[in-house]
C-alpha cells in the first residue's frame, strides 16, 4: 500500500483508556496505520493545560496511554508513537503560530468558555489553555498532516487549525498542506451510571479492566427504567447497557437482543451477559499484552523514545524550512 498520505491524532494523559476511546478513537488508528503514514501523540502539554495543579501525575498517565496503545494493537512498526514534550519543535512552531493569530480567532473557540465553565475548580482561563488550539495546530502542521481523525467535539479546533494554515501560507509562502478534518464516528458510550462514559464521572469501563471488574461494573448497570420486571418489555433505544451493545456486539446478535427485550423474551441479566461476555473474549489478547508491559515498563518507555526520535527527525526538517520561510 502507498502510504502517500499522513495522519496525525493526539490523545492526552488523563488516565487509563476507556471503551469510549477504542470505539470512538482507536480502532480507526489501528486501521490507518495501514493506509496511511501515521503519527499518533501522547499530548502531554495539552494535558498540562488544564492539569497544572496535578502535574506530576501526566508522567504516569503517559506510561498508560502508552501501554494501552501498545496492547490494543498500534504497531511502532507501523506508526510513530512519540510523546508530544519530547518533542520540543513543538514549542516553537506553537509561538511562531501566536504571531500570526489575530486574538479574536482565539476567543470565539466555543471549548475555551465551555471547559472554563466545566472546568472551574482548575482555574483555566489561562495564557496557554487559550493557546489549546495553537498547539493542536503546531502538532498537525509540524508532521505536515493531510488528514486528522478526530470526534465532533474537536471540529471546531481542525476549521481553525486550517485557517491558521491558510494563513501562515500565505503570509510566508506555502509549506503546509491544508490538514484535512475526518470526523470519525463516535457512538455514543453510556457509562455505569448511565451518563456519558467519561474518565471525569468517573463511570468508564477501562480497556485494562479485569474480566471481574468489568463483569461487576456491568452487572449493576441501570437498565431501560421502564423495564421493572422480566415480564415488563423494555426498549433498547432507552438502555443504557445497550450502548455497548451497539459498538461491541455483532449486528444479527444485536437484533436478536432488540426483539428479545421488547416482547419480553430475554431478561436483563442475560443481555447484560452476552455483553460482558463479548468484552470479557475482545480485550482478552489485550490483558495478556498489558500485563507483559507492566511488568517491563522500560520496554514501553524505549519504544516511546524510538518514536520521540523518529518525530524529532521530521520536525527538524519541517522547523528548518518554516525559519527559512520566515526569513530567520
Ligand atoms: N485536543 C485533542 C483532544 O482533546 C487532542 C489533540 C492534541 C489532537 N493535538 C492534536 C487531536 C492534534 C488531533 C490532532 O482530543
Ligand atoms: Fe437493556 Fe438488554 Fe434489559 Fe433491554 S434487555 S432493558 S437492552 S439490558
């Protein structure tokens, strides 16, 4: 396959992964690396943005997004895994792009007012949280990214990533190809208590779970509320569980699920088995990878660093030509 074109995503180091992230996020990365020449990066600093006051946590949560990356099924074969802050062209591509942003560009990006008012008790409304698109931009251009994959809720930062690429080329001359947005489905995951499965609510089923934890977490999930009784019918479409059923389970199983709860055929404990049971056997190879690398964390540390490297080789160019063009 020619791999003419590149992709680049970032996931930044809150925690452990969840369902939400490999059916909304990875397993399109592991997809791509086939078709694409792939760079995918821990984004630290972003993490920082908003994590400041608990800084000292990112390193360990990078170790786990690392090890969960690994496990699940991205290659460093395939793909450049690296660190975003190990990687410092990225700091300067970021303040070369701050140059040429007017403020207001900034200002309207509906996530700053959003994730300050979600966010309270962080004190973001910060210099370099303002800065949050800046830097995904800074990311994409430097690897000169032709597509990004990303959910809805980052499509307000790509139309400005590409904005301030059309700018930056024309001001200096072109040197960045205009990213591309590939909005990637992303189901809609509820977690154990029925809200949106979210490291924040703390309610996510985690890639790393056990099969008992995630046999516990699900068994005690609410149902369809309306489904009182086994001999009530219930509706899948009001179902918390059966979200997982929609990104987990096959499609002639699935149907057989929706008719099963609504007349009434099949109880709650059994469609929550066919679940677990699903879960427990598809991250089954994926334990088995996460225990080799947590007994070795040097081993998933060294092949960041093989990653860091082979980013920092292209940033170096990229970084060269954007001085030239600058005329510094
Ligand atoms: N902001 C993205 C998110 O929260 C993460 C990210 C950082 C990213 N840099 C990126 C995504 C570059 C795509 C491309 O999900
Ligand atoms: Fe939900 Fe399944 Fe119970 Fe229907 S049978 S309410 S889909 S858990």
């Amino acid at each position: 396959m020619e791999k003419n074109k590149t992709v680049l995503s970032g996931m930044r180091p809150t925690g452990p992964l969840h369902l939400g992230h490999l059916a909304g996020a990875l397993r399109n990365w592991i997809k791509f690396q086939d078709e694409y020449q792939c760079y995918y990066s821990i984004v630290t600093w972003h993490a920082l943005s908003s994590e400041y006051q608990n800084s000292r946590a990112i390193k360990k949560n990078t170790f786990e997004v690392a090890a969960d990356w690994l496990s699940i099924g991205l290659d460093p074969q395939k793909s450049t895994l690296f660190i975003q802050s190990e990687v410092k062209e990225h700091a300067e591509l970021h303040l070369l792009l701050s140059m040429i942003i007017p403020l207001p560009w900034l200002q309207r990006v509906p996530t700053f007012k959003e994730m300050q008012k979600e966010l309270k008790e962080k004190e973001i409304n910060t210099y370099g949280f303002l800065g949050y698109p800046v830097l995904q931009t800074a990311d994409i251009l430097m690897y000169k990214a032709n597509v990004v994959p990303v959910g809805e809720d980052q499509a307000y930062h790509l139309e400005l990533a590409r904005e301030i690429t059309r700018r930056f080329n024309r001001l200096f001359g072109k040197v960045f190809p205009e990213p591309q947005m590939m909005l990637t489905e992303v189901p809609k995951l509820a977690g154990t208590d029925g809200r949106k499965m979210s490291k924040s609510f703390n309610n996510s089923i985690n890639l790393k779970d056990s099969p008992e934890e995630i046999q516990d977490k699900i068994s005690t999930m609410m149902t369809d509320t309306k489904r009182k009784r086994r001999k009530d019918p219930g509706n899948p479409d009001d179902c918390p569980v059966f979200t997982l059923h929609k990104a987990f389970v096959s499609k002639t199983k699935r149907e057989e699920i929706i008719r099963g709860c609504r007349n009434a055929g099949i109880g709650c404990v059994d469609c929550k088995q066919v679940i677990i049971d699903t879960l427990i056997k598809e991250l089954s190879s994926f334990r088995k990878k996460r225990k080799i690398y947590e007994k070795n964390p040097d081993l998933v540390w060294e092949i960041l660093e093989q990653g860091n490297l082979k980013a920092r080789e292209k940033a170096r160019a990229t970084m060269e030509e954007v001085r030239n063009k600058i005329g510094f």
